[in-house]
C-alpha cells in the first residue's frame, strides 16, 4: 500500500477534473450498481503509464466527448477495499492498473485495459474513450 501523501497529487489530477474518489466497496456499489445511466471508471495507479497516457486521456476525452452521468475513480495500492469491489464488476477482465472502464445501465460495455494503454500516446486512448462515450454516453 502507498502512503496517502505520496499519492494525493496523483488522486488530485482526477478529482480536480471531477472525477469523484471512490475509497469503500460501498461507494463503490451505490455507483457502479445503479441499474441505470453511464459511469466512466478510472482505476488510478503510481505508474509513469498512469501519469503520461491514462489521466490525460481520461480528461481530455470527457473535455470533448458525450459526457457519462458520473465520472469516478478509484486508486490501486491504496484504497484496496474499493478497488477490489471495483474489479468484481470489471470481470471477466483481469485486475489491471491502470484502467479505464465504461458502465452503461450496469454493465460494462467497454474497457481499456493497461496493455492498451502502455505505449499509446493519451490523443490515442482519449479517440478510443470518445468514440465509446460517444456511442454509449447518449
């Protein structure tokens, strides 16, 4: 687990874009159990792909793509309670950080795994993030 003052600006690049933290299962559940609406998901992460690819795209995608009706986030290594109760509703994909995820009505109906985003530059991630928005987010 990382130390909270490590990670508070890493967190902090998303929530002040507004993305909510999530920090329990439980608030993990009220938002991703929702039979209804969109949710875009960011599973945060320490790593230089996290900083360089998957924050960026996530923010610049919902600057210019049809918004989800929540956007959220949760941070691995350091709410462990939330995003373990995040990747239950991210199977049958395997835990990956980081990730961005799209919930439509209750499912998942798309996913950007790490190994999606290693080596693709954020403009890259951000299309493939708007196109689904686009088609999902309506």
């Amino acid at each position: 687990m990382y130390p909270l003052e490590l990670v508070a600006p890493m967190a902090k690049d998303l929530t002040d874009f507004g993305f909510v933290g999530l920090s329990s299962s439980q608030e993990v559940d009220e938002v991703l159990g929702k039979n209804q609406g969109t949710v875009l998901m960011v599973v945060n992460s320490v790593c230089g792909c996290a900083a360089a690819n998957a924050r960026p795209a996530a923010k610049l995608a919902l600057s210019v793509a049809t918004k989800p009706d929540n956007a959220v986030t949760v941070f691995a290594g350091v709410h462990k309670e939330a995003v373990d109760k995040a990747r239950e509703y991210l199977l049958p994909y395997p835990p990956s950080s980081p990730a961005i995820a799209l919930f439509k009505d209750g499912q998942l109906v798309h996913m950007i795994e790490r190994h999606h985003i290693e080596g693709r530059s954020a403009q890259m991630i951000a299309d493939n993030l708007i196109d689904a928005m686009n088609n999902h987010c309506k």
